[in-house]
C-alpha cells in the first residue's frame, strides 16, 4: 500500500495493498477501500465508508461516512468485465449514497464531475456521466446511462430513467419521475407522463451569473418552443433564426435535436 507519511488513518481501516493513497488524506473508522483505488491528496474518507475499484477519487473530496462507492453495477447482464468510477473533486457525499462502476454494455465507466453535492441516501448507477456543480436532494435515484449537465439541481426523491439526459441548469421539482430527458435552462416537475415544464429555471440562472440578457433569450425561446402552438420542426427555425446571438439557446435546441427518448414539454400553469 503506498501511503505516505501526511495521510492520516484509522488503525481499524482496512486497505488492500494496491491502493493508492496520497498526502493529506484522513481515513475515518472502519473504512474499508479495496483494490484498484487511488485518492488524491485532501479528500476526507468518514467512519463506515466502502470503495472498491477501479475507483480514481480526485482531490478534497468529503465522504461523511456510510457510502458505498465503486461497487460492481446493479446490471444482471454484468459478468464481471473490468469497467471503473471517476470522482473529480471537492465533491460533498453524504450518508449511504451509493455510486456503482460502468458496463460493458455501456461506455465502462461511471463519471462524477467536481463541486457536486450529494445528499444521503442518492443512488448513481452504472454508466451514468455527472457535470459539475449539481445538486442531488435526498434519496434522488438515477438509472444506468443517465446524462446530467452542469449546476443541474434535482429534488429529494427524483427518479430518472435509464438513458435519459438532465440538462445543464435545469432544475427538477421533488418526487418527480423523469421517463424522458429534461431540458436545459427550464424547470420541470411531475411524474412520468404527467410531467410538466414550468418556464425558464431563473432563480438558478441569476444565482449561477446569468446575464440579464441572457435570461431574456432563453425566455423568448421558450416561450417560441413551447408557448405558440405550433409544429417543434417549426418553432426551431424560427428560434434559430431569431435567436441565433444566444449561445445558450444554441445549447437548448442542439439538446432538443439530440433527444432519442423524446423530452419534457407539455406545459404547466
């Protein structure tokens, strides 16, 4: 095991040979991290935690404690192929998240960008891919390949289906069930079919340095997308031609063309 002298750890913590652990790093009680790991220095590993690998977990993580990171993928299609977790940095999980490596089946690796929040009791699962700056309420659920963009805020007790995408700065309402992707830069609640956009996630914008103009532009999209009632072929051309100064609404309609599982966009009150 190639700890170096600055870590800091728990005599009843147990560490396969191999893992790699760097300077700075405090392993609480009864840590138990497998084979094929390596942490970056600073990252803080609480009481009870479990991480197996192939698992890279970046710099000034904090694991309260209880999580069960780098497992083998909740996938009965899974027959043991190496696949790996990586973690960025300065991510925040809570109690008894759970995060499982990729498949074959999908691209092998499950990803988990940087400054992300993740309260107690989340499930990531295999082949998932997290931006940076989310926000994962409690006991919020993801399927296998599930998609979500930067600053993106999920409610407690969301689920979200397998293959679906979450966009970036979207904000998702508690308890909603997502079957099909939601969209970048809007808010949207509500359970499967019955699942509603409520306009443009401003709040989040303004709070993540949205410019005043760049609100309106998504605004005016919007409201051409999905506020007229006229065909999406439609409404595109003309956001695209009405639009076309606004990065962001560049990024909503390319999201828009992408979907293959179709996305959120009946509108609510």
């Amino acid at each position: 095991m190639n700890v170096p002298m600055g870590a800091q750890i728990h005599p009843t913590a147990i560490i396969d040979p191999s893992a790699e652990i760097a300077e700075g790093v405090e392993i609480g009680p009864y840590v138990v991290i497998g084979a094929q790991v390596s942490i970056e220095e600073g990252t803080h590993v609480g009481p009870h935690v479990v991480i197996q690998g192939p698992t890279h977990i970046g710099r000034d993580n904090f694991f309260i404690g209880q999580a069960s990171i780098g497992t083998i993928p909740q996938d009965l299609k899974y027959q043991g192929e190496n696949s790996c977790l990586s973690i960025g940095h300065r991510n925040r999980i809570r109690e008894f998240v759970t995060i499982n490596r990729g498949t074959e089946g999908g691209i092998n690796k499950t990803v988990i960008g940087s400054d992300n929040l993740l309260m107690s009791t989340v499930h990531i699962a295999h082949d998932c891919v997290i931006g940076d700056g989310t926000v994962f309420a409690q006991s919020t659920a993801l399927g296998g390949h599930v998609n979500v963009g930067d600053h993106a805020i999920l409610g407690g007790f969301v689920g979200v289906h397998q293959f679906c995408r979450v966009g970036t700065c979207s904000f998702v309402g508690g308890y909603s069930v997502l079957t099909r992707d939601a969209l970048p830069f809007v808010k949207t609640v509500g359970i499967r079919n019955r699942a509603r956009i409520y306009g443009i996630n401003q709040i989040g914008l303004e709070r993540k340095g949205f410019s005043t103009d760049d609100i309106r532009w998504l605004k005016k999209a919007y409201r051409i997308l999905f506020g007229k009632g006229q065909l999406l072929e439609e409404a595109l051309v003309q956001v695209e031609k009405e639009c076309k100064g606004s990065s962001y609404v560049g990024e909503l309609v390319g999201f828009v063309k992408s979907a293959e599982r179709g996305f959120v966009r009946s509108t609510g009150n």
